[in-house]
C-alpha cells in the first residue's frame, strides 16, 4: 500500500507510536503529517516514511477542513465503537 496525500496513516515510531496521522504533504526528505490536535494543520510533523504504516482510510479536503473536524475523524477511525453521533 502506498502513502498519498491524504491518506490515514499510523505511526510506528516516535512519542506518537500507535496513533493515527493524516498525510498532508511529502517531500524528497520525509512525510509531514497532522492529527488536529498534538499536531495541528498549521504545523504538521516531519516524519521518516519507514516509520510511517499505510492504512486503507482516505480522508477528503471536506472532512478535514478544520484541526475539530480532522480530530474527530481520525478519532472516529481508531475508536469506530465510539464514534460520536451528528
């Protein structure tokens, strides 16, 4: 599986191991990600891609307009038995 823009990755490596990321951005020297709250949109984290394990979520530029709404959807996909109802 490969890693895109946009896709819901989890890390494997780091103080944020086991939890779940959104790609915002790759680059030649690693992969930026954000999860709307450690990391917010406006300062996504560099990270090393072999640290990185792909998922086959896909989160859309709608979902996650906001560091809130990105927030509550990665929460959403890691605790699906939780998810809150709108």
């Amino acid at each position: 599986m490969e890693i895109k823009v946009g896709s819901v990755v989890i890390s494997k490596a780091g103080r944020d191991k086991g939890y779940y990321l959104k790609v915002v951005k790759i680059t030649g020297d690693g992969v930026y990600v954000c999860d709307g709250k450690e990391r917010p949109i406006e300062r996504p984290k560099k990270k090393n891609p072999l640290h990185l394990a792909p998922t086959h979520f896909v989160l859309s530029e709608g979902e996650t307009a906001t560091n809130r709404s990105l927030s509550r959807a990665l929460r959403n996909l890691q605790n699906p038995e939780k998810s809150e109802v709108e």
